[in-house]
C-alpha cells in the first residue's frame, strides 16, 4: 500500500500553502506506534494506533496492525495520548506590544520603520527580541504549536515571523496581524490603520496589506462605555463593510474586536470572518446561539485575560505550577505577587471580570452546543493561559473531549488553515502532542506532556529559551 508523501500533498493543491507555513528543513521522519490517538476532529478515540511523518507531514495513520514496513524511526506510544498541538488563535506576544506594555522606540506606525538606528534603539529592539523568543518558548513547552497574533508592533511580531518560516527560532507557527484596522478614535487607534473616509483612506489600507502582509487582518467594531471602559467612536457599519470587502477580495480572512451581542451581530452581517472575543457584557440570547450555530462564524474564548486579575489576586498558588515556572523568571513571578497583585485588587475592572467571566463562559457554552464554531484563545502571551483557557470551558460545564477540538481543528478553523492544521490526518503539517494522560476525560491532562513535535520535528525542550530557566527534556524522564 502507498501511502501520500509531500510530493503528492502538493500535487493535490495544498502544496502552495504548505510551502508557505513550511521551515525549509527537512524534518527527521517518525512513526508513531501503538498510540491511542484523539485526532483532533472529534470523533472517538483509538486505540493502538500508528501515525508516520515525512519531511514534516502527516503521511499515513492506521491501526499499528496493520502500518506500513517504511524507514524512520519508531517512538513507542503504548500507554499515551497523541493529540494535535494546541492553538491560541489571540495572542499579543510580550516585548513590543503584548504583556509588558511596551513600545519599540522610534516606530513609524503603518510602515514598522526605525526612525534613526540609536544605541537606545537597538537596545530595546534587542530586548524585545529576547522577550519574544521567551514567550514563545513558553508556548512550545506547553504544547502550543500554532499561535496567532491579534495586535502588536509590525517589526517585532513580523520579524519573528520571518525568523519562524525560516526555521531559524525555536517557535509555535506564527500567524499575524500587526496593526489593527479601526476608526480614527477607535477601540485600538493607537496601534491601528485608521480609516475614516473610504475615498481618501482606501491607500492607506492598501499599503498595509502590501507591507505587512497580515495573515488575517483585525478589526475592531466597539464603542466602549461598558464596565469601567471609556467612551470611543465606534467604526461605521457601512466603511467596516467596504473595508471587510476589500481584505477578502485580496484573499484575507478578518476578525473583529466585539464585546456585545449586538455588535458582534452586525459584524457577521457585515461579512466579518471570526470574532475575536465572546460576549462579555451581558448574557447572549438563544437566539444568538443559533445564529452563531447557523452561520458557522469561529468565535474566540479569550476568557483568562479577564478571569486573570482576581485569579492573581485571590490564587496567585496557581504561579507555582510547573508550566508557569518554567514560562516566568523568578523576578517576574515575584513582581506578579509583590507588585501586580496589589494594585489589580483595587481595580474596579478586577471585580467587574471576575462577574462578567462566568457569564461569557456560559455565553461560549451556549454557542458550542448550538453548533457554533468555539476556539479556544486567551489574549494573553504566555503558553500556560491556553490550558487555563480549556480549564474555564471545562468549569463552563463544555465536555473535555469538545475542548480538545476548540484547541485544535476549531483553532484552525479560526484562521482559515483547517485543509493543512489543527487534526491529526495524512496530508496535514506534523504538530502533534504526545500526552501520558486522557484529555478527553479532563482537560487538565493535557498538561503531562511527553514531548511536542511541530513540522514533523521533536521539539528539544532543553534548547528553549524559557524564562523559568533551562528544562530537562520531559521525553528523557519516562
């Protein structure tokens, strides 16, 4: 029996994407035997299974019985769980943007240009650089290997991309915006292209897409004025709606910012391609759900960036699981704790989230089980909120075996990437994750990693640039 390598995958007319996502090194091939495989689709697992890689692609999978006699070596799975890699499908990567609150000094916005290359400058790039990397790191050690970038200086985020495709850094694959789209005073304007008039701001919009070349391209449709926020303009209907056109006829998928139901509504009906945020301000109705169900628009969880302050506040013991040691240093854990936490727990927004979160977890429950697209992404930029992510679905009352599909095939969907991502099927890029536990019964196993393997690679966890400091090699100590 032959079974499909890459040359056949390109054949079939995945190939121009596949080249694309693909580092330019050949990956190691590996077969995985006598694995009970959760492939990502949602369908039961299986037992004893095997799965072969080729030059970073999923070649077959079948019963162990019955694999294929081909060359590579063999990774013993008796025992353990293979499920995709998992997906954060809203990030803001520490460094420039995302996390620390930073700005690159001397960035032209729009163009992601140095204004002059000072010593200062080239300092804090570095830094930003360094930062980056370590949250990134922190994504693979947690068994991320998909991420996508929902906001954040052009030159930092872009340029870490570029490093990814090349396969120079240890890296989930990077997926991105850079600036946002919006309104002149817009929810995000700061770090967004703003258009206010189609005829004369047409070009602006235009360049971006040629200069950056977003991935999926954000905007944001929200007039604040809710919970502790202040007054912004809102984007026009209509200008959002020739603004979606122009990205999708240029083959982009786009994303909206949106905290109501009402908003959110309008911009599924404006043609928007996801939505990056649940309801947060109040409870959605029923038929909302169905809408959601019917339309099959993918809407992002990002419920730990709001549930995150009192969990700081009121359980900082959640600091000393080994994810988070491994994804903080020392010092910034003990600023989380010394510093943060004081100042968060006399803000109103704290206690505001920690109401508002049980109603959106049940928002996302209701549109799950009206057939919704749900996927699991945190706004945040550090891999351990991705499995806070899933524990929040889980205490929503979501059963463990549908979170699995929100981490993965629903993450791809997200992004418009599910014909090569986000299941464990032949054809598709080799992001997998060998687990010691079921995370079908509980979302909590998919924590007790063996190893993660993107693009057909073993990732050498004692290689990454974690900011807890250097791991052991978790494969080693089984």
């Amino acid at each position: 029996m032959k079974f499909p390598t890459l040359k056949t995958v390109i054949a079939s007319g995945v190939g121009s994407l596949a080249l694309a996502l693909c580092a330019p090194a050949l990956a190691e091939d590996y077969i995985v035997d006598n694995v009970t495989l959760i492939d990502g689709t949602g369908q039961p697992e299986q037992s004893a299974m095997s799965v072969g890689v080729e030059n970073g692609h999923i070649t077959f999978v079948t019963p162990t019985s019955a694999a294929p006699a081909v060359p590579g070596r063999h990774l013993d799975g008796a025992g353990k769980f293979l499920m995709p890699g998992l997906m954060d499908v809203h990030i803001h990567l520490q460094g420039a943007r995302g996390g620390d609150g930073k700005r690159l000094v001397g960035v032209e916005r729009g163009k992601g240009e140095r204004t002059s290359p000072t010593p200062e400058l080239l300092r804090v790039e570095k830094e930003a650089h360094e930062l980056g990397l370590q949250a990134l790191a922190s994504y693979l050690y947690s068994g991320v290997t998909t991420v996508y970038d929902a906001g954040n200086v052009p030159q930092h985020i872009m340029g870490l991309r570029a490093e990814e495709r090349a396969g120079k850094i240890l890296s989930p694959r990077i997926f991105a915006t850079g600036n946002l789209v919006t309104s002149p005073n817009g929810h995000g304007s700061s770090m967004a292209i703003k258009i206010g008039d189609w005829t004369q701001d047409r070009q602006k919009l235009l360049d971006y897409l040629e200069e950056q070349k977003p991935d999926v391209v954000k905007l944001t449709y929200d007039e604040h004025g809710w919970g502790t926020r202040p007054m912004i303009d809102k984007f026009p209907i209509e200008l959002m709606q020739q603004v979606i056109q122009e990205i999708n006829l240029h083959g982009l998928r786009t994303t909206a910012h949106t905290s109501s139901e009402l908003r959110a509504t309008e911009a599924i009906f404006a043609g928007i391609d996801s939505l990056a945020h649940p309801v947060i301000q109040g409870p959605i109705t029923e038929e909302f759900a169905k809408l959601m169900g019917a339309k099959k628009v993918p809407m992002a969880t990002t419920l730990t960036i709001g549930e995150g302050y009192s969990r700081l506040v009121e359980h900082p013991e959640f600091l000393d699981q080994p994810l988070y040691q491994a994804s903080l240093s020392a010092d910034a854990i003990r600023k989380l704790r010394e510093e943060t936490a004081p100042q968060w727990k006399e803000r109103g927004w704290t206690w505001w989230m920690k109401v508002m979160t049980p109603v959106a977890q049940e928002n996302m429950r209701m549109v799950d089980a009206a057939g919704g697209i749900v996927a699991i992404a945190t706004d945040q930029t550090i891999g351990p909120a991705v499995h806070r992510e899933m524990e929040l679905m889980q205490s929503a009352g979501v059963p463990a075996a549908r979170i699995v599909v929100m981490a993965t095939l629903n993450g791809a969907k997200h992004l418009g990437k599910d014909d090569v991502l986000g299941s464990i099927e032949p054809g598709k890029f080799a992001d997998m994750v060998l687990l010691n536990a079921d995370p079908t019964v509980d979302v909590n196993n998919a924590k007790q990693i063996v190893w993660v393997m993107k693009n057909g690679m073993l990732i050498d966890e004692d290689k990454l640039p974690l900011a807890g400091g250097t791991r052991a090699l978790r494969r080693a100590e089984r």
